[in-house]
C-alpha cells in the first residue's frame, strides 16, 4: 500500500511539475538566444531550420510564422527603455535610426498579434511613409489621440506589443547587439 | 519523512521528463498552428490570395498589414512542384514553411537576381531521383528541397505606401504553384 501510495505520489509531483513547467515556459517565458538591443529583441534562428525546440512549440502554439531569416528580420519590444509595459493609454514616442535595411515596417499589436481598431485605420508605417528630420532620424508617436508628425494610434488598449521589421538586412544569427541602432522608446506622459 | 523526501525528488524528476516530451511533442499537436489555420482557406498546390489582415480577423497572428500576400499550401507525394511569381516594383519575397512552421528558406527579389522568381520545390528522395543529364541544365535551376512532403509557400509583396497596395496585390495574382507533369 505504501508504495502504491508513493508511486501516486510521485506520479502527481511529475504530471504537475512538467505540465506546469511547459505551461509557464510557454506563456510566460522568453525564448533565449535573442538578440536584444535597447527595449527591441529580435530571434534571428527562428527564422531558420535551426530554431530550438521551445521557440517552435511557441510558434505552434500562437499560430504565427516567423519571418524567414532570406526574408527579413523581426525585433518586437513590449517595454519601453526603462522597462515599463507599453501602455496604450500612455504618449511613447520613439526616436532615432533604424539598422540597414531595404526596406523597414512597424506595427503595433495586441499581445494576441492582432491589429488594433482605430478610427484613422493606420495600424504601422514602412520607411517610405515616415517623415524625417534632415539629419535622417525620425520620431513616432505612439498615442490614443492624435498627433502631428508620425502618429501611429494605440486605441488606448491596456498593453501592446511593436515589432519592427527589417526586409533585405545584413542583420541575422552573426549580428551582436552593440553593433545595431534602434530607436530609442520613451514613455512620455501617462494620465 | 526520508522516504517522502525520495519520492518527491523521483517526481521531480519524472516531471522534468515530462516537461521535455511535451515541449518536443507540442507542434505535432497543435491544431491552431499557421499551417491548421490556414489548411480550410488554402487548397494544395494553388495559390491563395490572403485577405489583408483587420482589427477583427486575421488568418495568422502578427502579420505584416503593408503586405500583399498569398500562400501555396504544397504536397509533394505525387512529385515535385513548380513555382514563379513575377516581382512587384518594391519588394518581393517568398518564404518556406514545414508542416510544422518551420521557416526552413526564404528568397527575395534581390537574391534571385531576376524579374521573375522561379524554383521547383521537391523532398531529398525526389531531388535524388533526378536523371543525371539533367544535371547539365541543374545550374539554371533554384532547386528547393523541402525537408517535410507538406509544408507552406508563403508569398508576399510590399506596398510602400497604402495606395500601392493593388499594385502590390496584381504582382502575386500571376504567382504559380502547380505540380510538373510527369517525366516520361
């Protein structure tokens, strides 16, 4: 009896902790072996045959498909730079230079990688749309109400999610992150 | 006390055994990956045009909205398949997937280095199977060799700018995905 009981035991403790381990390592976990520069992180080896087992039981599980490495490259950022949570009610403005690229788009996302509604229908720009200083940097607004210049509307939801992506880039699995300028992401005024 | 102790750490254990197995079996389980998604809007070997992703409904997650895009959902097991799509004036790519979404090539304009985008998609046994005169010919030919018999052709053409979205759209309705006929 006693070790049928242990066994049991034992049994639950596994089913528990494994299931409850891939649970949370898919949900709450971020894949390693990211390339991350300021608040953006991109995963280069996803984009290829050599993405690792967890990364791909997250692709399987959310439904996406990660944009192939002979393709482009995605950098997402769901923080700002000082680590607070995009906020769709909150003015955040990004600024700066983008990494070499043929061409670049972002887009802002619900964490469910759905677009989000607003009255203007612009859910992203690509780098043919943006408007520039003379130097060549750029600012977007990130804002429920508009702006002038560059105003990508969040809909005022709780929390989303860009991702910038890069098409025909030199950037891939050799890239490390000192050698990459992203835009810099401050928030700059919350109600 | 000594003996719960054990058989907590051989829970633990078998627990971390668990965990593996289930992270490796996960996308042969998944029934909302892309390719399940996309499998009732997509028939095999035919190029489908996606409708641009909307606040209320998308095919896939996280796609990208400055995008045309169109997908051939393949089956290599009655032979090799062909493809083309003709580039459009800003960007065009064509990207592979697994059965399992795995994004194992992917191609731009610029790499093939023509106006036309043109490969023949077939399995290692089918590429091993070719006829050795053809050889001679091999170096004009982008082969693609797909590691699954199924797996995702996914085709995308960028509208710079919101209005050029048809432009973009026109390029991938002369895209092509058929089957090759038969060698005799």
């Amino acid at each position: 009896v006693r070790l049928l009981l242990g066994t049991l035991f034992a049994l639950c403790v596994a089913a528990l902790v494994g299931l409850g381990a891939t649970w949370l390592a898919l949900t709450q976990g971020q894949a390693f072996g990211g390339l991350a520069v300021g608040a953006w992180t991109a995963w280069p080896r996803h984009g290829t045959a050599a993405i690792d087992p967890y990364a791909r039981a997250m692709v399987a599980r959310s439904g996406e498909l990660p944009v192939g490495s002979g393709d482009g490259l995605a950098f997402q950022a769901r923080t700002d730079d000082r680590g607070n949570t995009l906020d769709g009610r909150c003015d955040v403005v990004l600024s700066g230079l983008t990494p070499q690229a043929r061409y670049w788009t972002i887009t802002l996302y619900d964490h469910d990688g759905a677009l989000v509604r607003n009255s203007v229908e612009r859910h992203g720009f690509t780098s043919h749309e943006i408007v520039r200083r003379a130097n060549g940097t750029f600012e977007i607004v990130v804002s429920p109400r508009s702006r002038p210049g560059n105003w990508l509307p969040s809909g005022g939801i709780e929390r989303y999610v860009l991702v910038l992506r890069l098409y025909d880039t030199p950037i891939g699995v050799a890239t490390r992150g000192r050698e990459v300028t992203m835009p810099t992401i401050t928030r700059r005024q919350c109600p | 006390v000594i003996r719960i102790a054990l058989w907590l750490l051989g829970g633990v254990l078998l627990g971390g055994i668990v965990h593996l197995t289930t992270v490796l079996w996960l996308p042969d389980l998944a029934t909302q990956d892309a390719y399940s998604r996309l499998a009732p809007v997509a028939p095999i070997n035919a190029v489908t045009a996606l409708p641009a992703p909307t606040p209320e409904k998308s095919v896939v997650p996280f796609l990208d909205p400055a995008f045309a895009m169109a997908v051939c959902r393949y089956d290599l097991s009655d032979g090799p398949l062909k493809f083309s799509v003709p580039v459009s004036p800003a960007y065009t790519s064509v990207s592979f997937y697994t059965r399992n979404d795995v994004a194992y090539y992917a191609i731009n304009d610029r790499a093939a280095g023509r106006r036309v985008i043109e490969l023949e998609l077939m399995t290692s046994e089918q590429r091993a199977d070719l006829p050795g005169d053809e050889e001679v010919t091999a170096a004009d030919r982008l082969i693609v060799e797909s590691p699954t018999v199924t797996g995702l052709i996914m085709i995308k053409a960028l509208a710079p700018e919101p209005g050029l979205m048809s432009v973009a759209q026109a390029a991938l309705t002369a895209a092509k995905c058929a089957q090759q006929p038969q060698q005799g």
